[in-house]
C-alpha cells in the first residue's frame, strides 16, 4: 500500500541578482529555532537583464557567466546543508553552469553537484521565431523542472541551471519529492503557482506591498517557504521571529506579478492562474489550492539580447518660473550647440515636472529635462553629447545647473521575445558522475483554450466619493520584455464587482495618462483573486536594458495608478 509522502519544505535564498546573501544562512537555520526544517533551499538569480549582463562578463573572461554570489552564499552554508541533507537548487549558472558546478565541487564540501544546460542557443538559431537577424549576444531557451528532478533523483545535494523558468526551481523538487509522472498536470500547475510567489523572495513576504498599514512588522521581511503537498497544494510561510508579513494580499500580489494572459504557457504545463484560490491558514500562513493544469504547448519561450550600440543622458535641473519655456529654451541650444538631432540615431527628451507654486523649499520649485542619446557610435554619444550641455551654463536659461558632471557614453542591449520548437532544445542533465542524461518532454497540444470566468456579481451603487484608486485597489507592477503588467486586487468582493465593471480599456488608458495613448492594452480577469491583470504592450519599448523612461522597469507604475483619483461608491469606502 501507497503512502502518501509529507509536504516538500523550499525555502527562497534569493530573489535576484544581488539579492540579500546571508539570506542562505537565515533560512537553513531558520527552522532550529521552532521554525521550518527545510528540504531544499532555491535561489533564483536570472532576469533578462542579467543575462545580458552575464554575457558581457563572459565576453571579458570565457570561464565566467555565471552569478559569483551564489558561490559565496555556498562558502557559507554548503558544508551544513550536506550535513543536513538539505538539498540547493538554483539557476546561477546562467551562461556557464558547468563552471558554476566546477567551481561549487571546489569548495571541498563533498557535496554531489549536478547541472542543466541546453538552454543556451547562441549556436542553433536557426529554428528561432520569428527569424534571428546577426548575433545576439545571448540566446536562451526557458526549460522546465524535469532535469532538476532527474538530477536530485540520482543523488544530488546540489542542482545549478542555465535559463530555466522560475518557477521551475520548485516545480523539479517537488516532482522528485513526490514522484509526478510529466502528466501530472494539476500537480505541476501547483507547484507552478507556488514556485511563482516564492521566486521573487520577500516580495511575497511583505515587500513592495500596497498596503502598508497592514504590516506592523517593519522589519526587513523574511524569506518565504512554500510547503507542497503531493496534490501539487502548497501553503506560504516564513520562519517565525521575522519580519514582514504572509497574508492572502501578499501572496495575492506577488501572484499577480509579471503575468500575462490566466493560462500562464510555461514547459511542463500550462498553468490556469484563474483556478487558484487562497485561504489563510493561520498566523503567516496562507494556504494555495484548486490549480488546474493542462498539457504545454509544443514551443518554448526564448529570451534574445542583442547588443543595441550606446547611449547617455544628461539630466538638466529648472527651476521656478517659467519651466515649460526653459525647457524649450534649454532644448533648442542644446541640440544647436551639438549640431541638430539627426546626428544620432535616436534621441529621446522628457520633462519631468516635480515642481509646485510658490514652493516651501528649492527643492520643490524644480523640473527636470531628461535628454537621452543613442547611437551605434560610443563617440557620437559619449563626452562630446555630455560636455555640450555646459556650454548652456553661462549662455542658457536662468538657474541651470545639472544632476550630475558630463558623463561617458555606455553600451545598452535590446531584448527580444521568440519562441522554438521542442524538437530544437536538447534539454540535458549532468548527474554528479559526469554521466550526460537528455530530459524527455512531457505531452504537448497547441489547444491555447482558458478557463472560463464567471462574472462578478453587480457593482454597488449610491453616492461616490473622488479619492486615489488605492484606497481600495492594490497593485503591484513590473517588466515583461518591453511590455508591462500591471496586477489590480481588491479585499472584498463588493469591491471587486465594482473595479472589474469600472477599469474598461479606455478608462486604464486615462489612468495611465500620455505615454500608453497610443499602445495595446489587454485586461485579463481574474476573479478567484479578486483581481485584474493589466498588460500594457511595448511601454518599455526594447527591454529594461534599453528603455529611456525613468522606471524602466515599471516597479512604480502601478502606484503611479493608484495615486489617481477617481470616483468610488462610498459604501466601498466606508467597507474597506
């Protein structure tokens, strides 16, 4: 007879690269203080800027590209997780997992190292699409959890990756944990989930959290864990004594972070995030259940950075009176003084207005014009851009100066989404004893059908009250290549009824102000969550690495969305 073996204990280490690193410490020994005995500790270290940035560190030196900060988390706990049995998982080994392995092997722990790799498809571009012009500079397909499982299967403590999703660092423990077979769909589509709200550290633990009046614990917010449970169930928590907070709303937003469409495509299954549903399970503790998978798609997403040539920008400083007029003024010498816009391939001016009337302080009688250049020649757009704009200090508007001395030119790269087919990917696992092992793709369909949402119940009316958006409405914003996402969720019901009636495509479009007035906008429903998806298409135009907005990111567009005032039944007001 069967038994049903305990949740799977994963404990987040890291979130990015450069993330917190005695965070590795603090969760290993977390659980001896009437915490969470962990099984596995994972960290997720890539983004789409931090293979750019790898590729470049390899460029410099072949035996890098990998994320050295994970090596020193390692130095520190490696010796005592053996000694456990804890087993580490992460994807540091960007560009160069076997040096990442090699170099783990040498710090004489005894600990039994294994790769994946076959992400890396700067050699084999030929199946990419839509067709790959030059040379990027890194070419990554996102592969699934199935070679971690394989790896930790044959003995492995520790399991470094190239480009695997992120959520993927939790999905393969859990699959070798509780033996999934690859048809397992709700199971991985829960681990997927939990995977997911964890990947991206405290930011499911109070961090970057709307509601700030709800976390009375101000510390810096521990790491989370995710408990799976063998039916792909899991429950969010953190060691107790650490600050933060593990509530439905932080896990709600950490949800809601850098999706798109609820049927969420990733390699081992296709995730239903309108199938999720939340509960508190006491203090810190919040319980994920009712995910339905189904089978992936026959394709696999790719992640390309090119190089995009130079840039710079020189930041001037109005202030006072007359901001619009300077600008103009400030503006029009300046590309005078460099001889006329055409001299660069693009260039990109903004003013920031932070200035009031009659300010209590310099500080807040001041504007900024933001002049960004670029240009394939470091020359056009290094010193001679940045050394110009002095020559409107003595002969420009009154009260220039600027934010910082002329700067020199540096290189940015452009991101690019595409996709290829299974059959072109050699997913591989590299076990312990050197032996090379290719990973089988679970069941695919090209059926991209979403589950059906019901529709909330009538939104309240009455009376209305103009206040910020947040006074009822949570978000939490970020990048998906050049698009941005936007989550939306509510506390109660009744205010959902109401958001979801409210933010029709035009109304975002208001809310978000000038710079989407001419871009796609699409608004996915999620009413499990009490939540609206918003993705705005190409506001970050080529990527992070390339975007000219001050955010370019968009970590702060979804508080920019709820600082706007809009009209809120004040039953929802007096309810909230």
């Amino acid at each position: 007879m069967s038994t049903v073996r305990r949740a799977v204990r994963i404990g987040n280490i890291s979130g990015f690269y450069g993330d917190r690193l005695n965070a590795a410490r603090e969760m290993l020994d977390g659980g001896r203080d009437g915490g969470t005995e962990l099984d596995v500790l994972c960290g997720d270290y890539l983004a789409e800027l931090t293979m750019l940035i790898l590729a470049k560190a390899q460029a410099k030196d072949p035996e890098a590209g990998y994320a050295k900060t994970f090596l020193t988390q390692m130095r520190d706990v490696l010796g005592d997780c053996v000694a456990r049995g804890v087993k580490v998982v992460a994807n540091a080994g960007g560009l160069n997992p076997a040096g990442l392995a090699a170099a783990v092997e040498e710090l004489g722990t005894g600990a039994k190292v294994a790769y994946v790799e076959g992400d890396d498809l700067r050699g084999a571009l030929e199946e990419i699409t839509p067709p790959v012009a030059g040379k990027p500079v890194s070419a990554n397909a996102y592969l699934g959890g199935w070679g971690i499982a394989e790896a930790l299967a044959a003995g492995a403590d520790v399991v470094v990756t190239g480009r695997v999703t992120d959520a993927s660092l939790v999905v393969g423990p859990a699959a070798w944990w509780h033996g999934w077979d690859r048809s397992d769909f709700d199971a991985l589509a829960g681990a997927v989930v939990a995977g997911h709200v964890i990947e991206c550290g405290p930011q499911a633990t109070g961090g970057n959290y709307a509601f700030l009046d709800e976390i009375t614990d101000r510390r810096y917010p521990g790491f989370p864990i995710a408990e799976v449970e063998a039916d792909g169930s899991s429950v969010i928590t953190k060691h107790p004594g650490t600050g933060g907070l593990v509530s439905v709303g932080t896990v709600t937003a950490q949800l809601l972070y850098e999706i798109a469409a609820p049927a969420y495509l990733g390699p081992d299954c296709t995730t239903h995030f309108d199938t999720v549903a939340l509960s508190e399970d006491g203090e810190h503790r919040v319980r994920i259940s009712g995910v339905r998978g189904s089978a992936p798609p026959p394709t696999l997403k790719v992640a390309l950075n090119d190089a995009g040539g130079y840039r710079n920008t020189m930041t001037l400083v109005l202030t006072g009176l007359d901001i619009e007029a300077k600008a103009e003024l400030a503006e029009s010498l300046l590309f005078d003084v460099l001889g006329g816009r055409d001299r660069f391939a693009e260039v990109d001016v903004r003013l920031l207005r932070f200035d009031h009337p009659d300010a209590a302080s310099n500080a807040e009688a001041t504007a900024h014009l933001r002049v960004t250049v670029k240009d394939p020649d470091p020359r056009v757009v290094g010193r001679s851009f940045s050394n110009a704009t002095m020559e409107l200090a003595l002969g420009g508007y009154a009260g220039f100066h600027t934010t910082t001395p002329p700067s020199s030119e540096s290189a940015f790269g452009v991101y690019r989404p595409a996709a290829v087919p299974r059959t072109a990917v050699t997913h591989t696992v590299v076990l312990p004893d050197g032996t090379r092992r290719t990973v089988a793709d679970p069941a695919t369909t090209s059926d991209g059908a979403v589950s059906a949402v019901s529709e909330p119940a009538a939104p309240p009316e009455g009376p209305a009250a103009r206040v910020p958006l947040g006074r009822v409405v949570g978000a939490r914003s970020g990048d998906k290549g050049g698009d941005a996402n936007i989550g939306l969720w509510t506390r109660t019901d009744a205010s959902y009824a109401w958001l979801r009636a409210f933010l029709t495509v035009e109304r975002a479009r208001e809310l978000l102000g000038p710079e989407a007035a001419d871009l796609a906008i699409d608004i996915h429903a999620l009413p499990n969550l009490r939540a609206l998806n918003v993705v705005v298409h190409g506001i970050l135009g080529d990527g992070v690495a390339s975007s000219v907005r001050p955010d370019p990111q968009a970590k702060g567009l979804g508080e920019y969305v709820r600082s706007r005032l809009v009209d809120v039944p004040t039953a929802l007001l007096e309810a909230d």
